[in-house]
C-alpha cells in the first residue's frame, strides 16, 4: 500500500468507523424505547446518508413516485458493499434487509441490524438456509414491513446484471404483495473487490432509479407465478438499469423454479 492509499483509507474509514459506532449506540439505546423503532430508522438513515458523503458518492434518485403505499419487496441489482448505504440513504418506507448474515457480527452494524428486524441470510450452509430465509421473508411482509433484496445473491464486480434467484419472489407471491424493481449503477466502480477506499478523494456519482410494482398473476401453480414474477422483474430491472448507464447480461432472468417449496420444512430455493 503506498502513502496516499493509506492516507485516503484514514481518511474515510476513520470517520465512517465513528459515525457507525455513534449512530448504533443512538439505535441501540434509543430503538427500544420507541415502540415503532423509529430511533433506529432515523439513526439508520443518518448513518448512510452521510457515510455515503463521506465515502465520496453524491446519490442521485429517481422514480420514488413508483414506490407505493404499504407491504411491498424491493428488488435490487447488487454491484458493492456500499449499495447498502446508497439504498438506505435513496429509498423511503421502514423496509428490512435481507443481509449477509456475516453483517450480523459487525459491532454496532450488526447489532444494530439485529435489533431492527432485518433478515439474516446464510448462502453457505445449502437449502436449510433458503428454507429458513423464504420463511422470514414471509415474516417481515406478514408483519407489515417492506423487504429489499438483492435476488443475483452476491455483488456483480463488474456492474453487469447477473441471473435472479427465487427467494424474494416466492415470499412476494405467497404475502400476495407486489414487486417494486430498483437499479443501481455506479457502485463497482468506487470501490472494487480487496480495495480499501473508494478513489482518489473525488465526489462520484451514483445512480438509482425505481420501476413501477410488478403483480404476480392471480393463476397458474405457484411456481410458474414465481418464474413469471422473477423473469419480469428482472426484464424490468434490466431495462431500468440500461437507463442509468448500466449493462446487463444473462437475460431470462435465472433458472426456472420447477418445484415450488412448501411453506414448511420442505422448501429449496435459494433466497433472493
């Protein structure tokens, strides 16, 4: 690492350490004496938005008049760690994260995390994970709160739109609530894969941009709604992202779900 990387990494990991250490301790200690924790959203709106400024990206929206009123899932690209801050700081409602449950064990973050209600997800240990994440997708939409996730399943390093899997559409489709698709462009290219800062110091843009809700259709066996679902949220996906600077690949959506798991013990989806 030369002098100048390491000074920019000070630079913006230093505060952004601070600012999470000063917002979890406000959601942490706040959160519980609200009853609709609304000392933690604040504190987690806080939070990204300016660690989004301090990590250099200037976050340009559009399409918020897309999203709608009450129980939804946010569908969105994946292309870096800070996609987290960008949407956090981007998209409105009270929604919960489906997040890498290693996320969980980041002090302050994690904690934070926990205590709000966001949903842990573990890609590594097989189908019993994406039984247990379908289940507490139905969950949070059940309880009345939005999800976002990220169905390709892991960040794209090169921006480039990647196959959807079926988690977030089955928990969509069985909560009968709609599909809101949202793109991100810009991410991958701050700060990429092993790199410890996000640049030279200079303010880049970010894209987001929201699609209108999707429906499932009202007919057919619910895996065919699932694969409908999934293939046109991510033609929309797709054709949002183009519109924001974006490349996309892998059309058709992702593998077809040929055999819809059960709400119980018997599901095997990878979630989204």
């Amino acid at each position: 690492m030369d002098l100048k990387s390491a000074w920019l990494a000070t630079r913006q990991w230093v505060p952004f350490a601070l600012r999470t250490m000063a917002y979890g301790t406000v959601s942490l200690t706040l959160g519980p004496l609200t009853s609709d924790r609304s000392a933690s959203l604040w504190a987690m709106r806080r939070w990204c938005r300016s660690s989004a400024r301090g990590l250099d990206m200037e976050i340009e929206v559009s399409g918020l008049e897309n999203v709608p009123p009450g129980v939804f899932v946010y569908c969105s690209n994946h292309q870096s760690v800070l996609d987290i801050l960008v949407l956090g700081a981007a998209l409105p409602g009270d929604f919960k994260w489906a997040a890498k449950r290693s996320l969980m064990k980041i002090p302050f973050l994690g904690w934070h995390l926990r205590l709000a209600g966001h949903v842990p997800v573990d890609r590594t240990v097989g189908s019993r994970a994406a039984v247990d994440a379908i289940a507490r997708f139905e969950q949070v939409l059940r309880s009345g709160k939005p999800l976002l996730v990220f169905p390709e399943g892991t960040r794209s390093e090169d921006g480039i739109l990647r196959e959807f899997k079926n988690g977030g559409f089955y928990a969509a489709v069985r909560a009968g609530v709609p599909v809101v698709p949202v793109a991100i462009e810009g991410t991958h290219l701050l700060m990429k894969k092993g790199a410890i800062d996000t640049g030279d110091g200079t303010m880049r843009l970010v894209r987001v941009r929201v699609g209108a809700p999707l429906q499932a259709r009202q007919d057919g066996r619910e895996a065919a709604r699932v694969n409908d679902l999934r293939v046109r949220a991510h033609a929309a996906v797709s054709e949002l992202h183009r519109s924001i600077g974006g490349h996309v690949e892998a059309p058709g959506g992702g593998a077809a779900a040929s055999e819809p798991p059960a709400s119980g013990a018997q599901a095997e989806q990878t979630p989204g």
